[in-house]
C-alpha cells in the first residue's frame, strides 16, 4: 500500500511538471508570436522629426528637409491614414508681427525624386495690438528680467488631416518652404496614425488586447504541445508508459512450430513453471511424436 501511494505520487509530480513546463513554453511563444504580430500589423502611432530650415537662393523663404528612412522603424505603412501637422515655436518679435500671414508648402518625394503629393496651408501669430503688448511687458516685467516667461508663441499647423502614402512611390523625405522670411526658434513635423478597428483597440487598449490575444495564442499552442507530447511518447514508449524494447520476449510454446505441422504433431507445449523431471519427459514424448510422423511420411512416399 505505501509503496503504490509512493509511486501514484511519483506519477502526479511527473506528469504536473511536463504539464508545467509545457505551458511555461507556450507562454513564451504566445508572447513571441503577439510581439511579432503588433511589430507586423501596428504602425509607428507618431513620428516626430525636427527640422532646420535654410534660406533659398532668392533669400525669400526657409527650406526644411527630413528623411523619412533615417529611422527604419518609423517609417510611413502602406494603405494607413495619417495626420499631418507642423509645429512652429516662434518669437513675438515685431518682424514677425509685421510679416502677418505666411504659407508653408510640404512635398512629399519618392527616393528617385519624383514628387508624390504636395500640401499648402497658411499660419500667422495671435495678434496683439500695441498697447496690449505694452501691458504684458509690464505686468511680467519681473518674469521676463529673470529668465522665468519669455515672449514666444506656439503655432499648431494642420497641414493634412486623412494622408495615405503611395503604395508604388513610397515617400522618402518631406521638403517643407516657409513662404517668408519667419523668425523661429524650433520647428517640429509630427505625423500621427489614425487607427481604426482591430488597430485601434490593440493601441488603445494595449495591455488588456495584449493579455486576450496573448492568453489565445498560449492556449492554442499548449493543445498543439500537449497533443503531440502524448502522440510521441505513446508511440516511443507505448500506451501503458513502457519503452517498446522492454516488452516481454516470447516463450518457448509461443515460439514452437505452427500451422499444419502443430496440429499433425500434436506437440505439448513445455511450459518452464515445470520441474526438471516434467520438462524432460514433456521433451521425449514430442520426439517421439516426431519421429513417428517422418516414419508415416516416408510410408508414404513409398
């Protein structure tokens, strides 16, 4: 009794191990799989790029370029709708104030050259009278004596809203022309997915979709593991656990002539549970049955 509860434990500490393990591995596929998955399937959700414009050779506009593949991993997707937008941090300087209302022209080129779209859109700065101007000079004075507030504006330019990139000519880099000569401190070119269906609930939602595609995945290659473990080692070792090569060998009986030669001789079969004395004279009697046999049959040739 002690040693049958032993080895049933034995089995059930086995078996809950391979089980174990088995779902460990598939945990990690799961996981491998969904990260191959998103990183194929979800774009870049924002791309950001600054910019540093140059003067034309006319003096009379700023030129900004940005290499779109000098970050592969954020790179436009074909067939994903983008939004894009220009950031302009400018200063509240009266040359700006004066310019008024200037344009900004983006190009979108493939990598031979070729220009694949082109967008326009027009910004200027919150208008400020003079006096009010004065006033926020004076009433932030101890501000901007010590560094605290600076006079500076952020301009938001939408500049496309529903962008799809050209599957045949795929945009290399953006040029962008500031029509005027605008004062800046820093422009920034951010481009941003809009996500719609499965994409959208996988970025929005990415740790409760990553837990659901994930627990989906471990289960169905766990079956897949679990299944084919046991069809393996069922054919290896057998349904009942036992290696094939362990299977008891035939004895002598089994291994004894067959067919019509058995049933003519009416051989006895010899069975090693026997004593000495019963196997020997189990053995005469067969020979004797033998030769009584080639005796008839040589009668009959006769």
């Amino acid at each position: 009794m002690y040693l049958w509860a032993v080895k049933k434990l034995y089995q059930v500490v086995r078996q809950s191990f391979v089980l174990s393990s088995l779902f460990a591995l598939s945990v990690l596929i799961g996981i491998f799989l969904y990260s191959l998955f998103y990183n194929w399937y979800l774009p870049t959700a924002r791309i950001k790029r600054y910019i540093d414009f140059g003067v034309s050779d006319t003096h009379q506009e700023l030129i900004g370029e940005v290499n779109l593949f000098d970050r592969p991993t954020e790179t436009l997707h074909y067939g994903q709708e983008y939004s894009i937008n220009l950031l302009l941090d400018l200063p509240e300087s009266d040359l700006n104030f004066d310019l008024g209302m200037f344009g900004v022209t983006l190009d979108a080129v493939d990598i031979d050259g070729r220009r694949t779209a082109t967008f326009k859109t027009m910004g200027t700065l919150v208008y400020k009278s003079f006096l009010l101007r004065c006033m926020t000079t004076l009433f932030y004075f101890p501000y901007y004596l010590f560094g605290r507030f600076e006079q500076r504006q952020t301009l938001y330019m939408p500049i496309k809203e529903n962008f799809v990139d050209n599957a045949y000519m795929p945009a290399y880099k953006i040029i962008i022309k500031i029509h005027g000569k605008v004062q800046y401190y820093s422009a920034l070119l951010n481009i941003e997915a809009k996500f719609t269906g499965l994409k959208y609930y996988i970025h929005t939602w990415f740790y409760l979709s990553f837990f659901l595609i994930t627990s989906w995945l471990t289960m169905i290659v766990f079956l897949i593991l679990v299944t084919s473990f046991y069809d393996v080692k069922s054919l290896i070792f057998g349904t009942n656990g036992k290696s094939i090569s362990n299977k008891p060998h035939k004895t002598l009986s089994e291994i004894s002539l067959t067919g019509k030669l058995d049933d003519k001789l009416k051989i006895k079969p010899i069975k090693l549970n026997k004593n000495k004395d019963d196997i020997n004279l189990r053995f005469k009697e067969n020979l004797i049955t033998f030769r009584e046999y080639l005796k008839s049959n040589k009668q009959s040739i006769d």
